[in-house]
C-alpha cells in the first residue's frame, strides 16, 4: 500500500458583504506539509457564483486565479495566502480556517476535492453563459484530460511586446525550438472588437518575437457558435487570419490538446 502523505487544504471563500457572516467556497488550494506538492482548483460554476453575488464582476475570478497561481510556490502558510489576496482583492476574498488531509494520490485527491467543494457546471452550459471564462475552462479541461496541463505555461505575460501599462496575457502556451504555440480564449458573441484587438496585439508580439529571433504561434479559440457566425462576428474572424492568427472552435479542443501532447512527447 502507498504511504500516506500529509497536506493542508486551504479553502478560497468569496464574502460578497463585509459585514454579513455568509460566504462562498470558490477554490481552494492543497499543499503538501513539508513536501513540494502544491496545486489549486476554483470553480467554474459560475451559475452559482451569479445566484451568490449577482453585482460581483465576474472577470475578477480570472484576476483571482492568475494571481495565486503566479505565486503558488511561495505560498507556505494561510498566512502567506491571506496576505495576498487582502493586496490584491480587499476583503472580496478571505481564506477558511486550514483543514489536514492523508492521501497517497494527492492529484486523485484534487478530483474529489474538486466535486466535493466546488460543483461544476456542465462545461458546456458554462461557456454558453460566460463567454471569455468559460472557454478558458473548456480549455483547461481539454489540456487536463490530455494529461498536458502542467506542462504548459499559463498566464503569459506579453508585456514586453504590447507595451508596460497593457495587462494582456495569453492563456495557455508551450516552447517547441524556438516557437512559442501559444492558446488564447476568445469571446465573440456580441461584437468583433475582441478579435480586433487580439489582432493588433498579436502583430506587435510577433514582431518583437522575431527580434529576439524567435517565432510565435498563436490560435484562438473560441464559440463553435461564433465559428459560424455572419457579418460583424465573421469579419472579426477574417480579421484574426489575415494577421496569422489560427481560429479554432472549442469543439475541436480534444484534437488540439492531443497534437499539443504529441509535440511535447507526454
């Protein structure tokens, strides 16, 4: 039998009102107790998240989930997690009391902490009522149960391309030689504005990416829905390709995953 191994589970609660004692558990994050084990999981139940707090923004869980990722590794007490997000988010966010757990599997452990905490929507209902977000999740599944998730980057910074005051991040991404393929969710479902300001930016990161001799990749996905749109929406799409930017539908996911396992040999 496989020794049991010690971990902490910290839990994510959104506390909409202050002053109210009600919250929502909206992630959390396990951490092995003296070990290197560490990951986190957020909801993508955003149904419920909108029941919970309907004037909550809720692109502020994708700020949310890039900023404790970034400094996973650091994270070593409540304390640690607490202090971060009292700078970032204020007191929208507040970290429950730490919970022990035994577990010899600590990634099966997160699949069963994951349905017990956080009740996910069906993925395809929850991109149909997000947009932007919900793809990003869609994504995230297809990567995962490629078994490529951690092996990717994620949260891009291209700051040093489009400039220091955008906060543009591309989403997913892997080094292949000297290309960087890179995956970015995309929203089109009421306008092409998006898709015009992908491209522009894309311009300048390829341009930059070249200057340092190297190549960038990039694909979009989005809807299937807005894969067959007309008019605004499919100009917008023109628009990505004529600046090199590969459009894919979220229906085609399993495919990328798979040929991003494939290039990367997992």
């Amino acid at each position: 039998m496989d020794e049991k191994r010690q971990f902490e589970i910290l839990l994510l609660r959104l506390v909409p009102h202050a002053l109210r004692d009600d919250f929502m558990t909206v992630g959390f994050v396990v951490r092995e107790s003296g070990g290197e084990f560490v990951d986190i999981r957020f909801t993508r139940d955003w149904k419920r998240v909108e029941c919970f707090a309907p004037d909550l923004e809720l692109e502020i869980f994708e700020d949310l989930e890039a900023a404790v990722r970034r400094q996973l590794k650091d994270i070593r007490r409540r304390e640690d997690l607490l202090q971060l997000l009292d700078q970032r988010f204020g007191t929208v966010f507040d970290v429950g009391p730490a919970k022990a757990l035994l577990a010899s599997d600590p990634a099966a452990e997160m699949r069963v902490l994951e349905r017990d905490y956080l009740a996910p929507m069906h993925a395809a209902e929850r991109a149909r009522r997000l947009g932007r977000l919900g793809i990003v999740g869609r994504i995230q599944d297809a990567f995962s149960q490629a078994g490529v998730l951690e092996l990717l980057q994620r949260d891009i910074d291209m700051k040093d391309f489009t400039g220091e005051n955008d906060p543009f991040h591309v989403d997913f991404g892997f080094r292949v030689g000297k290309s960087l393929k890179m995956f970015h969710a995309l929203a089109l479902n009421l306008s092409r504005e998006p898709a015009v300001t992908l491209a522009y930016r894309y311009a300048r990161i390829q341009e930059g990416m070249r200057k340092r001799q190297e190549e960038a990749l990039l694909t979009a996905i989005i809807n299937d829905e807005a894969m067959r749109s007309k008019g605004e929406i499919a100009s917008g799409i023109a628009m990505l390709q004529a600046n090199e930017v590969v459009v894919r539908g979220l229906g085609e996911m399993a495919a990328i995953a798979a040929e991003a396992r494939r290039e990367l040999r997992a």
